[in-house]
C-alpha cells in the first residue's frame, strides 16, 4: 500500500472505532456497578434511530443528538428496571431489549416513511469550530486526526474523563463497591440500587450517542440491522481492555483497524487477501474474547448478580 492508503487506513481506524469506544465506556459503567449490559447493542439500534429521525425532521444535529441520547436512557432503564427491581436475568433482559430494539425501529420504518428497509437521507452537515482545523496541521497525524465527526472527538475524550470519574471520585468508588462487593457497600451506607441505575442509565447514554455516530455522525440514513453486531464487539473490547477505559479504547482501535483493512484493500484493489475474510476478522476476535482466548480477564465480582437488601 502507498502512503496514501496508510494515512486512508488510519484516519478510517480512528473513525470506526469512536462507535465501539462510546458504546464500550458506556457498558463499563453498567458493569462496573454491578449489571451486565447485552442491551448495548439495541441501545445503540434505538439512538441511531431516533437521531436520524429527529434530524431529519429539524434539519438539526444537535436535536438529534440529544434524542439519541434521551432514547438511550429510556430504553436502558427498562433493562435497569427489568434486572434491578424485578432481579430478572440480566442477560436475558439485555437479549430481549435487543429483540424489541431490532423490532420497534423496523416497525417505525413504515410508521414515519410509509415503508421500511430505510429512512430517507439527512442533509445537514456538521460544522465543526474553525480553531479545530489546528489538528490537520500536526506533523505526521495531522492528516489521520483531522477533519472528523465531533463525535468522534468525543468519544476519545471521554476516554479520561470516564477513568477520571471512576477511578478520582466518590461516585466512582461507590459504584465500584456496588459491583464488586454489594453488602460490603450497602453496610457502609452506599445505596447499591440507586448505584446500579446510575451505572446502567450512563450506559444508555453514551450507547445512544454511539448508535448516533452512526446514522447522523458518519452516516446520512438508518438501515435495519446497521449496527451489525458492534454492540457485541464493544462488549468484547471491555473483555480485551480488562474493563478498563484506556484498554478499551485500544481494542477499539484494533477492531477499527481490522475493519478499516478490509475496505482500503477493496480500494485499493489488493486481492491477496479476500474480502470476505477480512469482513470476519473484527468478529472472529470478538469470538476470541468472548471464549476467554485473550488472557485472564475477570470482570466486576458481583456482575450478573441481583442485590437483595437484607430484610426485604
């Protein structure tokens, strides 16, 4: 590859990854409290939905933005609700949210546009601040840096910011303490339940705005079935970074990476490698994290398990 399809592959990482990294900090947070999240990936189905309709409606990508992020929480509290107050299985709560997401979007397709398959494309374009332009003219990863989505810069800075809160605050320490030891907590007066809903309610809304990423970031439409899995390869990219934001964050970039290979090898015409077998590789490695391939990698001591106050 030239030096064009380098900067091309790269800049294309960065890009692909800023989905799976929202939605991958935003299921730390769920469980780091305690709760496991499957429903990222409808979360993420139902904020690329509602984002493309509100901005296509306004001709306004912040209100699509924030409809993202509202239907995030809203669809993440049912699965909050579900496994929190009525101790249902969190996975099966997460596969069945999934389910309901897949359905009620395609089910809206006709609703809003009279047919379904696909929403009708957006027109509005981001604009981002002028003094943002400073990033293209970095020596050597200028060109890979700049001229994103903002989106995309956010979903990076949220890397410290998430560490930050749960790693140098109170908050962040109590919503440790609910995930891995919930009685320990709540004896020392932390209220376990209204940890987990927080923990679960801040996967929602960064799992919408990830899902957003999609149809109103770097995309024009909403097609069904476009989140494809990223849901679960998130999921996976916490299995690979140990639950750690910054970890995360370089799973995301390899998954990135692998999916941006496959399209610049189509581009620029290299057929030594089918595309077929490069479109696998983001989930072949998924299927390796999922399976324990990667290492010892153990999550929250109490993930998965309903919290029943002593009493109650």
């Amino acid at each position: 590859m030239n030096r064009i399809a380098f900067i091309s592959l790269f800049a294309m990482t960065f890009r692909l990854a800023a989905p799976l990294l929202l939605a991958g900090l935003g299921a730390i947070f769920s469980e780091k409290s305690g709760v496991i999240n499957i429903a990222i990936e409808g979360i993420m189905t139902i904020g690329a939905f509602f984002a493309l309709v509100v901005t296509y409606a306004t001709q306004n990508p912040w209100l699509g933005l924030l409809a993202a992020l509202i239907s995030g929480v809203a669809i993440s509290a049912l699965h909050a609700v579900v496994s929190i107050k009525f101790e249902a299985n969190q996975v099966v709560s997460g596969v069945a949210i999934n389910i309901l997401a897949a359905g009620l979007t395609a089910f809206l397709l006709n609703v809003f546009y009279g047919h379904g398959g696909q929403s009708p494309a957006i027109q509005t374009a981001w604009q981002l601040p002028r003094w943002f332009s400073f990033l293209r003219e970095i020596p050597l990863i200028g060109p890979i840096i700049g001229g994103h989505n903002p989106l995309v810069y956010f979903a990076f800075a949220m890397v410290p910011v998430t560490s930050f809160i749960l790693f140098k605050t109170s908050l962040g320490l109590r919503l440790r303490a609910v995930g891995e030891h919930p009685r320990a907590a709540d004896t020392l007066g932390v209220n376990v339940y209204k940890m987990r809903y927080f923990g679960v309610l801040m996967s929602g809304a960064l799992g919408g705005l990830a899902g957003a990423i999609l149809t109103i970031g770097e995309g024009t439409v909403f097609l069904e079935g476009m989140v494809a899995g990223r849901g679960f390869i998130a999921i996976a990219a916490i299995i690979f970074g140990k639950w750690m934001p910054l970890g995360t964050m370089l799973a995301c970039l390899l998954f990135g990476l692998t999916s941006g290979l496959q399209i610049v090898f189509q581009v620029v015409n290299i057929t030594a490698v089918k595309p077929q077998i490069l479109a696998t590789l983001p989930y072949v490695l998924t299927i390796l994290a999922l399976a324990g391939f990667v290492g010892k990698s153990e999550g929250p001591a109490a993930s998965g398990e309903p919290y029943r106050k002593e009493g109650h």
